[in-house]
C-alpha cells in the first residue's frame, strides 16, 4: 500500500499538501491503492453490506436561487410541483413494501411548504415505528427545525456546499451566507438529528484549495453522512455552460472521506451515476455503503430536475437490477435502519 495512503489510513488525517497530491496526482496506482484502503475500512465496519433509503422529492418549489440548481426560483421554465400528505404516504408505503427502512423527504426550500411535513412526519412515525425518517429541506427556521424533530423526524442532510467563503460566494445569491448554512447544521445537530453534510465537486471556479477547505469542515464537524457528487450543468442556469466535474476526483473525495470517517453513512450519488453508467458500483467500491432508489411517482420525478442527464436506472422500478448488480459484486442488502453508530 502507498505510504500516504497508509498514514491517512492510521491516522485518519493528512497534511493539505499529502490531501493535494491524493486529489490530483496522475498516478493511477495510487487512486488505486486510495480505493482499495477505503473498500478494505468500509468492509471492516459494516461487512458487505449495504443501506438503503427510498427518496422522495416531495416538492420542486424553492425560494432560493442557487446558481448551479436547476430548481432555482429564477428558473421559470421549472415545472413546480408539491405532492400531497397521500402521495408522500403511498410513496413511503410503496417504499416499506420494498424492505427500505429510510424514508428521506428532499425537496426545494419552501418553509411555509414545509410546515405542512409537520403532521406527515407524525403520520409515518406513527404508521412505521421501524423506519428512518430523513428531511433535505435546505435552511428552515430553527423552530421548525425543532418541531419536525418533535414529529419525529431522525435525520437531516444539509449539504454545506464548500466550507470556502470565496467558492460560497460565487455558488449562492448574495443574502445566503456560508455562516448560516454552518449555524443551520449546528443547530440540527444540537436538535438530536444525524445530520448529513457535504459537497458538489468540479463546481466552477472550485479548486483544489477549495476541496481540501471541505475536508477540513468535514472533519471538525464530524458528519453522521456525507453527500458527495460531481457538479453537473442545468441549461436552465447561469452555470449551464460550465463543464460537468470528474467522476475520478469525486471517487478520490469519497475514499479519503472514507479513511477519515469510518463509521459515517455514504451514498453512491445519483449524479455520479448520472455521469458514468457504472458510477454506482464505482462509488460502492471507492467507499460509499448507501443507495438511495426514486420512490418520488414518476410524473413528479421529471419535474425535480437539479440537473440534465439525471439517470432513469435510480428509480424504485429498478431495484431488483441494482441489488443484483451489488450482489454480483458480493453486497448484500442490510434490511434494518442503517443509523450512525459511532465506534
Ligand atoms: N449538479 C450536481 N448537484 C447538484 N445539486 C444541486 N444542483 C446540482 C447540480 N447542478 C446538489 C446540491 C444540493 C443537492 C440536493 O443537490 O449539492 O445540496
């Protein structure tokens, strides 16, 4: 094994300048040897096992207007939509069915939307005692913040976006502040939630500084999860023109993010796959341990559209390919909740 990756392996951090050269060497037999690390601790912990958590977008409305997303309030040719309480239900149902125990309700940032999740919350705590309820609603009032925790709602994903105040700047409109995204996810954690954070990588103008700022983040805050995915253009956006970012610096971010934190619950992206078709498996085998299959109805599912390109073969209807193509690998599916348990 590389000595660098080695002495991440151990010690579970790096100086930048060994992060730098992990992040952008051209030597492949070291991506390789960083793979390998990562998939030899990701088996230590959890066996080959892997989490499933059934998404379901349940409103495309957004107050924000993000440069890179192609749900952005300014994007009017965004076709909005809000599923109803009985729609999240038989998704969720639909979902429970399958085996999934994760429900993550992701949606724009809409808070007067989102108060109407306070009884839905109730409702599937109450209905599914043994399922996972996870929100990806973006920046709320603490308050409620505080009540769909008192619902019952276990976790929430709020990815910080970059820890650089410069890249910050540059990806959101002037009025959000990387400051408040940080206070949001303090304020999560102090509520008793798992709290999910993370980045896009190759957004334009991210650099390597940039990334290794993120690591940095990520490692003082200490995330239950981490999102992690290539940037991918949206025509609809001011950043449509801007090239998608590398699959291959993205698998680099998950194994090291993986070295450094291995009891955390990571996803294999759907942009990933959106970039390359085996992107699944790859982010599997660079140290993900989660999937996250569309449970949203598909009608509605067009319309959630952060990206072009977003891939079909993530839907719930193609579960049974995608658990035989983890079992071809040797994983198998865990059937429980698959909470952060920190060693
Ligand atoms: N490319 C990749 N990821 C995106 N997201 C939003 N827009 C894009 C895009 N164009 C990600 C953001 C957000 C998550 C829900 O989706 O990181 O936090």
């Amino acid at each position: 094994m590389d000595a660098t990756v080695e002495e991440l392996m151990h010690r579970r951090t790096l100086p930048d300048e060994a992060l730098r050269t992990l992040l952008e060497s051209e030597d492949t037999s070291l991506a390789d040897s960083l793979h390998r690390a990562a998939r030899e601790v990701t088996d230590a912990r959890f066996g080959k096992r892997i989490w499933l958590r059934a998404l379901v977008e349940w409103s495309s409305v957004c107050r924000n207007d993000c440069l890179y997303c192609g749900i952005r309030r300014g994007n009017r040719k965004a076709e909005r939509y809000t599923l109803s309480a009985a729609e999240i239900l038989s998704a969720c149902e639909r979902a429970y069915r399958h085996g999934l125990r994760t429900f993550v309700l992701q949606g724009g940032e809409n808070p007067s939307g989102a108060e109407a999740l306070v009884p839905v919350v109730e409702q599937l705590r109450a209905r599914w005692p043994d399922a996972a309820i996870t929100l990806s609603l973006g920046e709320l009032p603490f308050d409620l913040y505080a009540r769909l925790r008192r619902a019952g709602a276990d976790r929430y994903l709020l990815r910080h976006e970059s820890a650089s105040p410069r890249l910050y700047a540059s990806l959101h409109p002037a009025g959000m502040t990387l400051a408040h995204r940080l206070a949001c996810l303090d304020e999560l954690r102090r509520l008793g939630f798992q709290v999910g954070s993370g980045v896009m990588v190759g957004a334009p103008d991210q650099r390597t500084e940039d990334l290794i700022a993120d690591i940095r983040y990520l490692e003082r805050f200490s995330p239950d999860m981490i999102g992690l995915g290539p940037f991918i253009p949206h025509r609809d956006t001011p950043f449509g023109h801007f090239p998608a970012g590398s699959a291959e610096t993205t698998l680099r971010l998950y194994s090291i993010l993986r070295l450094m934190h291995p009891d955390a619950m990571i996803p294999s992206t759907t942009a990933l796959s959106a970039l390359h078709p085996g992107g699944k498996l790859a982010g599997i085998l660079a140290g993900a341990n989660v999937i996250m299959p569309n449970f949203t109805p598909p009608i509605q599912r067009e319309a959630y559209s952060l990206y072009n390109g977003k891939p079909t073969t993530d839907g719930a209807e193609s579960l049974t390919d995608m658990i035989g193509e983890l079992a071809a690998a040797g994983y198998t599916i865990d059937p429980g909740r698959g909470d952060c348990i920190k060693n």
